[in-house]
C-alpha cells in the first residue's frame, strides 16, 4: 500500500530533476539531502537512491563537526528536527533564499545602497576637495608669513639718519642746482633762439634784425619781497621776403607755422606786414613776435 506512494513521490523528484537540467546549465545533481519532520526510515532513502541513480543521503546539520557529547546522543531524526532552527539562527539574505523578501525588495534595497554609496562618494570627494584648499591655504599663510617675517626684519635693520637739518641741508644743494642750471639757460639761451630761426628761415627770407626780452620782476601778492616771475622772454624778428608778389603773404604765413611747430618758439604772431621796394623789386617786410619756452 505505501510502495505507489514511494513511486508517486519518486517520479516527481525525477522530473523535478530533469526540469532543473534543461532550465539551468545542464548541471548533473550529485547528491540530495532528506529532511524531514516525521521519521523517515533508511528503507526510503535507498529505494528513491536506486529509481534516482542518485546518492541520497540525510540532512544532519552536526555532521563533521565537534560537537558535545549530549548532542551525539541523538539519534538521526531528533537532528533534522534540528535543522530548521539552525537555519533560520543563519540565514541572511546576502547567501540564504527568503521567501518574504520579493525582487521589488530586493530592487529598493539595491536602488538604496546605490543612493548612499554615491552619496558617501559625494561627500568624501567634497572633503577631499576640502582637505586640499586647506593645505593650500595653510602653505599659503606659511609662505606670507615667512615673507612678512622677511620684511619686518629688512625694515628693522633699515635705519635712515634723516634730520631736519639734513633735509634743509639737501633743499638748498637741489635749489643751488637749479639756480645754475637757470643761469646756463640764460647764458645760451640766445644761441640757441638764433640756432633755432636760423634753421627755419628759408633761403628766400633775409633776416634783419632778431632782439630777445627778457620776463620782468613782480613783487608777490600776499609777500612784500620781490620774486621773478617769469612772464616769458619775448623775441622779435625782422626781416624781408622775396619772390612772386602775389606769393608773399603765402610765405610769410609758411613762415610763421614752422616758428610755431618748434619745441623752442610758441605765441607766434605777426606785428607788422607791408609791401616795399628794395632793389627795384616788391618784397614784403614783416616784423614777428614770439614766447620762448
């Protein structure tokens, strides 16, 4: 009466078997493992070993193991009681099956696990980042703070023997300088006025006569000692142009802006123009005015 059910259960197994092969990756199963709540007899596990041509053999979690003396009374069935209790004290979900824990689970839990390792990558990058202003920052202050230590000790050692006689001492050789230096202007300033006029006169112009003035003395507004000030020192020239007649006021007014362009002359202006003859012919006589400076 039980030897269908044995058959029954047997095929089962098979077909379980071979519907595992042809799914999986034609991997052979080697061995099968019997647990069990009710006894199972020895009787079985050889009948389904023989119709399986598998090895079958019973689940004992304490196999290979040291165990205590009280343990290794028990006999085989009171072990796979047992095991239950064994897996579910070991099981985790990284290495264990967990019927409860579905694959929309298991997808927020990695969803999660992405989110706070890129979160932890995040802010480790940002501290990173952190860590490097503030070793620039501190080599920055270092090298400010060694010159600045430079610096003062330059500025220690640095001791100018500056007094106020010295000061005057030194004002009065810069005024001296500059007094003789005024005096050399005066002295060749005339050369250098002729120098200047006769460079820009051209070959038909004739210079008669070039007088230079000098600026006069004025006493200052708010001091009753008389002070020079210069007014500009004046030049006037003289002279006759030849040429076409109708020509001659086109030279003079050439004339007068070459004495303007020069670096010496400026305030060139015209005091005197008229037509005369001189050796039977029409020449313009012209007396020009200048500040020299």
């Amino acid at each position: 009466m039980i030897f269908p059910v044995w058959e029954r259960l047997a095929r089962q197994v098979d077909m379980t078997l071979k519907h595992y092969t042809s799914t999986g990756e034609n991997k052979k199963i080697e061995k099968i493992y019997i647990l069990s709540s009710i006894n199972v007899y020895d009787s079985i596990r050889d009948y389904l070993s023989d119709q399986l041509e598998i090895k079958i053999e019973f689940f004992d979690p304490f196999k290979n193991q040291t165990i205590p003396s009280n343990v290794k009374s028990l006999n085989i069935s009171e072990k796979m009681f047992l095991a239950p209790a064994l897996g579910l004290s070991l099981s985790d979900n990284k290495r264990t099956p967990n019927a409860i824990f579905t694959y929309n689970e298991k997808d927020k839990e990695i969803t999660i696990k992405r989110i706070n390792r890129l979160t932890f990558l995040s802010f480790l990058a940002a501290l990173l980042i952190c860590l490097v202003l503030l070793i620039y920052q501190g080599t920055k202050i270092n090298s400010v703070t060694k010159q600045q230590e430079t610096f003062r000790k330059e500025l220690e050692r640095y001791n100018p023997l500056l007094s106020i006689d010295k000061v005057s001492k030194v004002a009065d050789e810069v005024k001296m300088k500059r007094k003789i230096d005024r005096q050399y202007v005066q002295r060749y300033l005339g050369m250098a006025v002729i120098g200047e006029v006769s460079d820009l006169t051209p070959p038909n112009i004739n210079l008669i006569s070039l007088k230079l003035s000098e600026g006069s003395a004025l006493p200052k507004a708010d001091d009753k000692t008389p002070q020079e000030t210069k007014t500009g020192t004046e030049i006037i020239i003289q002279g006759v142009i030849s040429g076409a007649s109708n020509m001659l006021d086109s030279f003079l007014s050439q004339y007068v802006m070459k004495l303007e362009n020069s670096p010496i002359l400026n305030q060139v202006s015209i005091q005197k123009n008229s037509i005369v003859t001189f050796k039977k012919n029409e020449v313009l006589h012209f007396i020009l005015s200048a500040k020299i400076g």
